[in-house]
C-alpha cells in the first residue's frame, strides 16, 4: 500500500481542484471571458463614438466645400466701387478681391486637414473593430470551451466516483486519455490512472482527509493544506520544482494555473532572477499577468523586458500587448528593431499597425 506521500498529494489536489466549481480550468476561463466581455463593451463604445465622428467630418468637408465655392463666387461679383460711398461713409474697409484671395488660400487647406483627421479616424476605426471583432470571437470560442471542459469535468467525477466506491471499470487507457484534455504530462496520467483503479493506495486516505476536513466546516484550500502537511515525506529537502512553485506564489501566481509541461518548460530554462525581473517588469508596466500564464516561456525570457519597452515606446498599450503575445515571443530584440524599421521605412506609423500583422 502506497503512503500518502508529499508528490501523491500535489497529484490529487490538482484532480480535485478540477472536479470543482473554482476548477483552475473554469477560472481560467472565466477570466478570459471577463476580460473579452470588457474589450467588446469598450470597443463597441470606442466604435460607435468613431463612426459619428466620422460622419460629422464628412458632412463638415461637404458644407465647406458648398459654402466656399458659393462665397468664392459671390465675392467675384462684388466691386469695390458699386458701394464706394457708402463704405467711405462708415468707413468701412471692404476689399472682395483681397477677402476672395484670402478665402480661395485657406479653404483648400482647412478642406485637406478636415479630410485627414476624417482619415485617421477610418484607421482607428479598422484597429478598433479588428480587436472588437476578436473579442467576440473570443467569447464564442470560450462558450464551446466551457461546455466541453464541463463535460470533461463530468466524466472526471464519474471515475472518482467509481474508484471511491471500490466499482471501477474503466480502463486505465479512458482515464489517461481524459487527462490529457486536462494537460496532465504522461507521468501524471499514468499515476493518476493507478489511483483510481487501486484507491487502497492513498485515494481513500487523502479522501478521508477531504471528509473529515468538510466535517469540521473548513474550506477546500485548508482541505489541500492540511493534506500536504500531514503527507509523508520522506526526503524534506527542497526539490528545484518546490522551489519554482514557491517563488510563483510568492510573485502572486497559483502554480495550479501552469500546466504541467509549462512548469517543466520553465523548470528546465529556470533562473530565480530573470524570472524575478520579468514579473516586477509586467507589474510596472500594469501588464495582465495572466499573459506569463498563457504563455509561460515568458517568464525565462532574457530580452522581455527590453521587448515590452520598445513596443511602449513606439505607442503601443499594455492592453494591446496583452491580447498579442505572441509579438514577444514570435521575435527577438534585434528581429523586432527590424521589424519596426521596416515598417517606418515603408511610410507606416507602427503605432497604428495593430499587433496582430507584425
């Protein structure tokens, strides 16, 4: 009979964690939803506001160039001299042929500037429901995620239950195919599938611990910290993976949010200070830090910080930077540098090409 060990604990606090309405997997989600249903309501004001604005500078451009062209004429067929007296009379100084100049020189000029902002604002305009469009997409998406993830969840719970119950027929070939949808690595599979189909080897004891815990009106998080507590661990020495889970909820993250692939994807590239430095950078600069973890070779990543600051520089929001991550890891510093040059060279301001066409 296998003990309760400090390894098999962290294994069945992450499948319990999944079996549960605060699943890392439907937060994650839910967080996603949060911040696309909030770009969407933006957006969609952002557009609505840009479209009037286009409309009233286009109805602008068209009453200046009615009223110019009808003042242009009318002054053509004004002299001076048809009204000589009484202009000297209360000496008034008219002069049509100097106003028409001055009206011909200024009205193509302010007619060329109403025209450019008209046009700056269609740009923004574009950007603007490019990324309203994407959020929708995005909410879309999430809606056939959830409902397959809840079905997954569904299916996890069953086999607990079959295994709790000592009636389990499933084979271990269905519960390690069901994992994997929930990103567990091969040896997390293959070791979960043991303890559901063997549960005298530690299932049922750490289940005893979530009854009793329950019993005695403690939340689920005391649950799993009592649980690793009491677990027996047989060599107390910290684990470089101990380490990383340590320092990610010390910067503020649930390690449970990783994957376990992330975690060993970092693990392998793992320094404590460029890790350190990325996290407090992304503070700084208001950077959701949901984006380290969607996209967890961020966290190793030597040239971050310089990355976020340049596309700062040229205009870009950490919102923006946010919803395209894949600009930091798509390139390198000096790939990035080449990037923008590229695109100043061709006569186009970086600031307003969205991220998503780097």
């Amino acid at each position: 009979m296998k003990m309760l060990t400090a390894e098999i604990t962290k294994l069945l606090d992450k499948l319990y964690n999944l079996r549960g309405e605060d699943s890392v997997i439907l937060s994650k989600m839910e967080k996603e939803r949060i911040v696309a249903t909030e770009t969407k309501e933006r957006t969609t004001e952002e557009k609505g506001r840009l479209q009037e604005k286009i409309e009233n500078l286009t109805e602008e451009e068209r009453i200046l160039g009615d009223e110019g062209e009808k003042l242009i004429s009318a002054l053509s067929h004004i002299k001076t001299e048809d009204f000589k007296f009484v202009l000297d009379k209360l000496k008034v100084d008219f002069n049509p042929d100097r106003l028409s100049e001055e009206v011909s020189n200024l009205l193509p000029k302010t007619i060329d500037r109403v025209k450019e902002e008209t046009k700056k604002a269609k740009d923004e305009l574009v950007e603007v429901e490019g990324e309203m469009n994407s959020a929708i997409a995005t909410i879309e998406e999430l809606a056939i995620r959830k409902d397959e993830a809840l079905e997954n969840q569904a299916r996890l719970n069953e086999y607990f239950d079959l295994a709790l119950n000592g009636n389990i027929n499933i084979t271990r070939d269905s519960i390690t195919s069901l994992l994997e949808k929930f990103d567990f690595n091969e040896d997390e599979r293959r070791e979960a599938a043991k303890l559901m189909m063997f549960p005298e080897d530690a299932l049922f004891d750490y289940e005893e611990k979530i009854k009793h815990s329950n019993q005695s009106g403690k939340s689920i998080s005391e649950v799993f910290a009592e649980a690793k507590e009491s677990a027996d661990t047989v060599d107390e020495s910290t684990s470089p993976k101990d380490e990383l889970i340590e320092l990610l909820n010390e910067l503020g993250f649930d390690y449970l949010d990783f994957t376990s692939n992330d975690l060993e994807k970092v693990l392998a590239n793992y320094n404590e200070n460029d890790l350190r430095k990325n996290v407090n950078f992304a503070k700084s600069k208001e950077l959701n830090l949901d984006m380290f973890v969607e996209n967890a070779e961020l966290l190793y990543d030597k040239e971050f910080a310089e990355k976020v600051s340049k596309l700062i520089e040229i205009g870009k929001e950490p919102f923006d930077i946010y919803l395209n991550p894949n600009i930091l890891i798509k390139y390198s510093k000096d790939d990035l540098d080449n990037t923008i040059n590229k695109l100043k060279n061709s006569g186009l301001d970086p600031k307003k090409v969205p991220l998503i066409a780097y």
